[in-house]
C-alpha cells in the first residue's frame, strides 16, 4: 500500500493508508474536524450510547488496522462530512397520542453526601443530597445530550433525597425511543439506585418523517401541512402536536388529504391512506415522500463490532463513501472503488496514470491466491471464502 523511498527508506503510503509500513487504512479526509478517530477494536469496547451501543472485544487480525471516525453532536457519514437534522415522532400517525415518553425513576437516601449523572458521554455538576425537583431539571438540561426533562418526587414539596428514602422521577420530553439510563457517578454518602424504568415508545424520525433533511446545512424543509414543533411529539390532548421552533416538521398546521410528494409518495411507493398518509418505498427509494435515492450496500471497512470479534455488517457504500441521493451512486473515498466502494484501488502511477503502472493485471486477493506459484509450479490456495475480518476477497493488489 506504498512505494519505498530508498534513498531514506521510509514508505510513500497510497491515498487511504498511514503508518512506517502503510500498514494502517486511514480516517477518511481525517473525519473533516468534525469527530474523533477511532480503531476498530476501539470502537468494540467504548460504548458510550451515543456512538456506540455495544461492549465486546474484537482481536481479529485487522483489530488495530482500520481506522474510522465517531462524529460529533450534528454530523454524520463515514467522514463526518454531512450535518444530521433533527429527529423526533411522525405527527400524523393514528396512533402516536397513545406513544409515552421515557421515564426513570430513582430512590435516594441521605442526609448528607453528593453525586453526578452521566448521560451520553456527558456529566453533570455536583448534585447534592438536598436539590430539589426544579434544580435537578436544570442541572441535567445544562447537558448538550439532554434536550429536555421533567422531574418530579414523592414528596412534591422535599428534596430529592431524604434520610427516610425518597422517590424521583426523570421523564424525557423530548427525546423519544428507548433512552439508555443515566450513569450514576462519583456517588458519596448517598445510596442511589435505579428502580424502575418505562422505555419510551415514540418514534424518533428524521424531520418526523414529515420534511427532509439537507444534509449539507442540517435543516429541515417540511412537506406542505407540515411545521416545525416544540418535540413533544402527538398526544391525546394536543392531536395535531404543539408548534414550536425545534426545527422539525412535527407540528400539524393543515389537516393533510394524501400522502407527501409531487404526486402521492413521488410515484416511488404506496400511499396508506387516510387517516396516516404514510408511505412505503419501492426498493431504491427512501425518505418520507419517497424522492430520494438509496445507494448500493457492501461489507464496511469500519464499524461498529456487533459481538466478539463480528464486525464489517453490511452498510451503504461501506462506509467509504457517501451517496448520491439524486441517482443513488457512491462516491468514494479516493484510493476505493466499486458501486458500493468494496474494493481497494490497484495503484496507478506513470504518464497516463494506469492501473500497476500499465506494466501488470489488476486482481484481487481472492483471483491472486488461485495463481500462487512456487519455484515454478502453480499451487493454488483458497483465499476470502471464508467471512471473517475485512473484505478480503475484494481487496485489490
């Protein structure tokens, strides 16, 4: 994955690989100063629900070989190159008043004595023993990852903790799904413990399946009868959700006759029908109208490991590429090719800039190892058959 220089005899490494031997595949375009570079057997043990949502280990041999990027709170890709929108639940759908909200419940005895919570690779301040309701709600919105909270305990007018043990609720209002519990830390003098918890049920969807997201400012153009909500989502005393400036298209402003787009679904899918105008896209359509195009899927070069040592799951453009909404082609990362960029550049130089230089075959591990020779004689081997690690039989040498 380089040439020697041999006047110095260091490596000129191709466009996607780094380390004294190119032995390393790079964070691509160096995440754009929008995340954090990680190793892939990094990205097995670091949950921090988030990013990542799964402790194992993965000690395959391309453990400490690949690199990829966790983005940053806004952005997304296998760069970090586009913006996220915000998320939150469909406005339309019959059922949503009927969805609930997150809720934690917590009992704490003390009369004295301190803790923190941790939320999504946030922390707070120093919460001590005597805080009330109102205090707890704004010390945890003071976190970038909380956006919004209601707290409540068993004795309305108390603390919430007590020596006699008291009981507090946390509800998120306004980030929908199943929401990891909040880490106890740094727990002195109090005894703190989760006793309960009621996952929550809303959807969380981009631009509540009701706009779409640009992904290069991150905003939210809504479909007609459609605007921005205050992300509480639909419910039983407010059908049409609550308007706002979330930035999402969760509010209701117009009763809707028919599913989004030019024409129902953009004729690129199936229109439910009243009363949740909901569509279902044809195989290479996606978004809520159905307008935009879906691009080819391969094994990825970098994810997140799923079980020990399992990793490499299938992903758009395989996670070395970005896809082109408007014709459903991947654009890859320079030095990888192929429609779902699975493969590995053969490395060009010379005048015309030919693959091997003109002066040789561009194949793969899997076509290479049935051409091995030894002192003359062919003696084949079965190469990339087997899954496991990275795409070898479509690495390119």
């Amino acid at each position: 994955m380089g040439t020697c220089n041999r006047l110095n005899g260091k490596c000129v490494c191709y466009d996607g690989f780094e380390g004294i031997a190119c032995e390393i595949m790079s964070c691509p375009n160096n995440c754009n100063d929008h995340g954090r570079c990680t190793l892939l057997s990094d990205a097995a043990t670091g949950d921090d629900d988030l990013h990542l949502h799964v402790t194992t280990t993965y000690t395959m041999w391309d453990a400490k070989r690949i690199y990829g990027c966790l983005c940053d709170e806004g952005f997304t890709g296998y760069d970090c190159s586009m913006r996220t929108c915000t998320q939150g639940q469909d406005p339309r759908l019959s059922y949503a008043s009927t969805m609930v909200d997150e809720t934690q419940t917590y009992t704490c005895t003390a009369s004295s004595g301190s803790f923190k919570f941790g939320f999504r690779g946030e922390t707070t301040s120093v919460i001590v023993y005597s805080t009330t309701a109102s205090q707890l709600t704004t010390l945890l919105q003071a976190l970038d990852t909380i956006d919004a909270v209601t707290v409540s305990v068993s004795d309305s007018a108390g603390p919430i903790c007590d020596a006699d043990g008291a009981t507090f609720v946390v509800t998120f209002t306004k980030q929908h799904g199943d929401v990891p519990a909040m880490n106890m830390l740094e727990v002195t003098g109090v005894t703190l413990a989760l006793s309960s918890s009621v996952a929550g049920t809303k959807a969380d969807q981009v631009c509540n399946n009701r706009g779409l997201c640009s992904e290069t400012t991150g905003i939210c153009t809504c479909y007609g009868g459609y605007a921005s909500s205050d992300g509480t989502g639909r419910t039983a005393a407010s059908s049409a959700g609550t308007t706002g400036t979330r930035g999402d298209c969760g509010f209701e402003s117009a009763t809707p006759t028919g599913c989004p787009g030019s024409t129902p679904c953009t004729d690129q899918g199936i229109c439910s029908g009243s009363p949740n105008f909901v569509c279902s896209c044809f195989d290479g359509y996606t978004s809520g109208d159905c307008s935009l195009r879906t691009c080819p899927y391969g094994r990825a070069w970098w994810d997140e490991p799923s079980a020990t040592n399992t990793a490499h799951a299938q992903a758009e453009c395989s996670n070395r590429g970005t896809c082109d909404r408007s014709n459903g082609k991947c654009s890859c990362l320079n030095g990888f090719t192929g429609e779902a960029c699975q493969r590995v550049n053969c490395p060009s130089a010379g005048e015309d800039s030919l693959p091997c230089s003109g002066r040789g075959r561009c194949v793969s591990m899997r076509e290479m190892s049935a051409r091995r020779v030894v002192n003359g004689v062919l003696s084949p081997v079965v190469y990339g058959s087997i899954k496991g690690g990275m795409v070898r039989n479509l690495m390119q040498r």
